[in-house]
C-alpha cells in the first residue's frame, strides 16, 4: 500500500469514527485509577511505607485523577447528578468505609485459603482481591451516578483477572473468590455476607433480551452460601437460601431454601487390564 492508498484509507475510517468519544476516559487511565487506590488504600502491601505525607500525596493523586476522568462524562447521557468535584469529594469521603470492607474480604480470603500464608499476600497477588477491589471502587462510583467510567474500572480487572464484576451488582462483605478465573457476575445479582465463590461461577440472566434492561435479571445469595467451581446460577427470581452449598457443575434455575445442598452427580468409569476396543460413540 503506497501513501496515497494509506491517506485515503486513512480518510476512510475517520468518515466512519463515531462522533462524540473523543476525550472520553480509556481503560488505562481507568486502571491507574484504581492502581491508585491501592496504593493508598494499602500501602505497606503495595511496597510504600504508611507515612502520612505519602498517604497525602496519593490523596492528591486520586483526586486529580478522578477530575480529569469525570470531567469529560459531563457530556453523557443521563447527566451525572453531581459536578465532577462534588463526586470526587463523595468518592474520597467515602474511602475509609471502602479500606475497612476490603479489609474484611482479605482477612476472609486468607483465613479461608490454606495457600495463604499472610494478608499482605492476599493482598497484593490474589486475583479474587484484585477483583473485589476494582469492583468496590466502581461501585462506590455508580452509586453516585456516574456513567461509564465504573464498568471501565471493573473490565480493567476483568482483563487482569478473568473475573467479570457487573458494578452494578449489590455484593456484601465479605466476599471471598478462590481463584476466580471465569467468573461472572451480572448487573442486578445480588450477594449477601460472608459468600464464597470458586472459579468458572456464573451468576447470571436467562435472557439477554434487551427490553429486560430496567429488571432484576440475576440471582439473589444470601448470606454464608459456597459455591463451588463451574456453578451456574440464572435467572432474577431465583435465590440460593441461606447457608446453602451449591456443587461444582450445577446448573441451578430455581430458589432453594435456606441451608439447602445442590449438587451434580457424574459417573466416572476406571478400567484397567486388558480391554477390547469400544467404539467411539459420542457427538461434538
């Protein structure tokens, strides 16, 4: 392809950009952001010494960063309800509450891990924390209505992790995830206290019609509920009881009551010794 070809190609693809994002926040600044937090929300976990003039400085840092962020949301629609200040105001008021949540998740995910050989661990190597705490900081953020930018900050943990949080969701604490690779959340799920979840769980809708939107389309768990490994929960009316074990493997569309146990029951054949050939007979 010579200049020529590459100008009008280049011509081209502008004539096709949709008018309108420019200037909008993009996932790095997103994940900076929420790096950010980190830092000053766990500093001596992050490699920083907890002084107050550091603490300070990142205070400064997340401020500004969530300005420069919020600032071009002005144009959106719906309109945020607060100015980009007032929201970064509420945002930073809100961070000792959002420290304390996150430090009932770790202290949970390493009394419950036996991998775990500290919180500082858990804190700065577990994927399930990663997740938990960009979802936290996202949520905080939706609450105060702001557009875009929470779902920004929970896909920069999806890409990190594997684990796909809705910010949307409504999660208790302490939330434990034990691996978490593969495990979505949906938007209206609701999560009570003190709930595990092990990886390749699906907590989902089953529909993805659009005119659904504005409906709680995902499961309700209750308090002190484990989930096991590739659990698939669907549907907005379905709630996991109370105190409940769900299996690895489950696929589960309807409400159990509280303590209740679901599992999948496979067989699984061992032969051993000499054996004729069986034919294949199975479909893809």
């Amino acid at each position: 392809m010579d200049t020529v070809e590459r100008e009008r190609l280049a011509e081209r693809l502008l004539r096709g950009h949709r008018r309108g994002l420019g200037g909008l926040p993009a996932k790095p600044a997103a994940a900076a952001l929420a790096d950010c937090a980190l830092r000053l929300l766990f500093p001596e976990a992050a490699g920083h010494d907890a002084r107050a003039d550091d603490a300070a400085t990142e205070i400064e840092r997340l401020h500004g960063g969530l300005l420069e962020l919020l600032e071009p949301l002005r144009g959106l629609r719906p309109p945020m309800p607060l100015s980009p200040e007032e929201t970064a105001s509420r945002v930073l008021d809100a961070l000792p509450r959002i420290q304390a949540a996150l430090q009932r998740d770790a202290d949970a995910i390493c009394e419950g891990d036996p991998a775990a050989e500290s919180v500082e661990e858990v804190i700065l190597a577990y994927p399930g924390f990663l997740a938990i705490l960009h979802y936290r900081l996202a949520h905080e953020l939706r609450a105060l209505g702001v557009p875009l930018l929470p779902r920004l900050i929970t896909e920069c943990a999806h890409d990190r992790t594997g684990i796909d949080i809705h910010p949307g969701a409504t999660i208790g604490n302490p939330l434990v995830i034990d691996h978490g690779t593969g495990i979505v959340i949906g938007e209206t799920t609701t999560i009570g206290d003190n709930v595990k979840l092990y990886q390749g769980v699906t907590l989902g809708a089953l529909s993805v019609d659009k005119s659904l939107a504005s409906q709680k389309r995902h499961p309700t768990i209750e308090d002190d509920v484990v989930i096991y490994a590739n659990a698939t929960i669907l549907g907005g009316q379905t709630v996991v009881g109370r105190g409940s074990v769900i299996g690895g493997n489950v696929w589960l569309t309807q409400s159990v009551p509280p303590d209740s146990v679901v599992y999948h029951r496979s067989e699984v054949h061992v032969r051993s010794g000499p054996v004729e050939p069986q034919p294949i007979d199975f479909t893809i």
